[in-house]
C-alpha cells in the first residue's frame, strides 16, 4: 500500500498528463491535508488492527470531516531518541540504551533514527541514521551528568523532525527519571510545536526514585505532552519493565490507522482545531492527537543544541 505522500504525487501526476479523475479522488494543492495516525485498542488495551475505514469516524471542532485517505499499515517513520542524560541517570544507563536499540531492532527496517542525550542543555548525539551501529555507538556517549532540561530538548528535537524528516509519519520518544529543574520553555510549547508537526510523542517517566512533589510535577509535563500529541506514557515500577514497553511502543507504531481529510474550514489564521476520532466499534479506545494549529509560523527554540 503506498503511503500518503505515495497516493499526493500519483494524482497530481496523473492530472497533469490529463488522465480522468473521479472528483472525490482530486488531490487538491491549495488545499491543507490533515493527516492524523490513530491507535485503536480494546477495553485490556490490545490492538485492534482489522477496523474498516467505514466505521471511522473524524470530526475538527466537533464538525465531521470526509475523510479522504485511508490506511493502516506498517509504514516507516522518522523516529528521535530523546534520552535524560543528568546525573541520576547513572545506573540506568545501560539498560535504558538496550531498550532503546531494542525498538530500533523491532521496528521497520526502514525507519530513520536520531538520538539527542540532555542535561541542562541539549545535545545531539546522533542525526538521522538507519545504521544500528552507529545508533549503539552513539548511546554508549551517555555519561550521566548534570540537571534535567527535557522541554528544553524536546523542542528542538520537534523542528529536526519537522525540517530534515524523510517519512511522512513522526515520532518522538522521550525516556527521563525525574522533574525538569532546567528548562526555560514551558510544556504549552512542546505540545504546540509536536501538534504543528504531527508528531506523535511517546514517553517513559523512571520516577520511583524521586519526591512525591517532583513526581507528580515530572508526571503532569508527560501527561499533557503525550495525550495532546497522541501517543502514550510509561510509568514502570522496575527498571526490568523498560524492555517490554520497548516492544510495546515499536508494535503500536507499527499498527496505527493513518487517517487524513481536507479541513472543511480551510482559513489559516493560527486558531487551534481540535480533532476527534471515533470508531463503530462496542469498547473500543481510539488515541490520536487532540488537534493542529490552522497555518501561522512554527515556532523555534532559542536553546542551541549541541552538536
């Protein structure tokens, strides 16, 4: 099955070279797609991965849309490793960077990978790659010191996806042990910046260590980001349980519904569209982003990351 991008080019190629085109079919270039990627579960959580398009349903500021393309398959994505590097972190190292490469492994083959570290400041330690050697080579460069500045390093890793991206479907996770003591930019931000983007975000809270204070604040942040930007968090109570959430989150990205629709309200004046999608289906849970912000400029972090 071709991807979104795929089905765009094809039609409007197929219209430059005059082939007939049913109206419903018409890729229309002044006009925005919104493209949204739904995981759709049961009541226990499991997957549900056999959903025709015709019990979907997609509404934007509670206005149902006609959905124009439709898919689920295992498309690949461009991923970033978002991974706390403050000094905490020590004795969670190695197995944090084994489930890390766990996913790569388990997911498609095609992905592209980057890897940013943070402690006070951001870092990039690997840009995209669909080597897994240079991806072990690059967590291996961990070493563990310094305060927690996530939002400050999620932000910028949201505009690399969103400038030097190759897939069409985006993703970022996010793996911390504690509340961000080091941040200028506040989560409102975050989520804008991962909304504008279609970027799902996934996150994994190591938080059994810390104050009850500081981990219901560290909560709060990876609460908001991951349900707004439709992915999911991870709480485990052992460090044993990260590999399993490993291979949890690589199986989601690889059975979630793509899901896109020309916006009825097409003005670009910066308003945030909420977005909802329902299915047809007794007891069935759908994730997926909470919106998009209707055209306006993207906005940038004034925090460097450092090469």
């Amino acid at each position: 099955m071709k991807t979104l991008a795929s089905l765009a080019i094809l039609t409007a190629a197929a219209a430059a070279i005059g082939f007939p085109q049913e109206p419903d079919a018409a890729f229309r270039t002044d006009t925005r797609l919104v493209e949204v990627h739904a995981t759709v579960t049961d009541q226990a959580g499991h997957l549900l991965t056999d959903i025709p398009q015709s019990a979907f349903r997609i509404y934007e500021d509670d206005v149902e849309q006609q959905i124009k393309l439709f898919s689920r398959e295992d498309a690949p994505i461009s991923l970033g490793l978002i991974i706390d590097n403050s000094a905490s972190m020590g004795p969670k190292r190695a197995k944090v960077a084994a489930a890390a490469l766990a996913l790569v492994r388990a997911s498609n083959p095609s992905d592209e990978v980057f890897i940013m570290k943070f402690d006070d400041r951001p870092a990039m330690v690997q840009d995209f790659t669909h080597d897994i050697g240079r991806m072990e080579a690059a967590l291996q460069k961990l070493d563990a010191t310094g305060a927690t500045a996530m939002r400050d390093t999620l932000l910028p890793a949201s505009e690399h996806l969103k400038r030097l991206a190759k897939n069409d479907k985006k993703v970022l996770l996010v793996v911390t042990d504690g509340e961000d003591n080091a941040s200028i930019q506040g989560i409102d931000r975050v989520v804008r910046s991962a909304q504008q983007g279609g970027i799902l975000v996934y996150a994994i809270g190591l938080l059994t260590e810390e104050s009850p204070r500081a981990a219901e604040r560290a909560r709060r942040d990876l609460d908001i980001l991951t349900l707004e930007a439709g992915g999911e968090v991870f709480y485990p109570k052992e460090l044993s349980e990260i590999n399993g959430i490993a291979d949890h989150v690589a199986h989601d990205l690889r059975n979630q519904y793509t899901i896109a629709y020309n916006p009825s309200n097409q003005a670009s004046d910066g308003a945030f569209r909420k977005i909802r999608v329902t299915v047809d289906v007794p007891g069935a849970l759908v994730r997926a982003r909470s919106g998009y912000y209707a055209g306006g400029v993207t906005e940038t972090s004034d925090r460097r990351i450092v090469q």
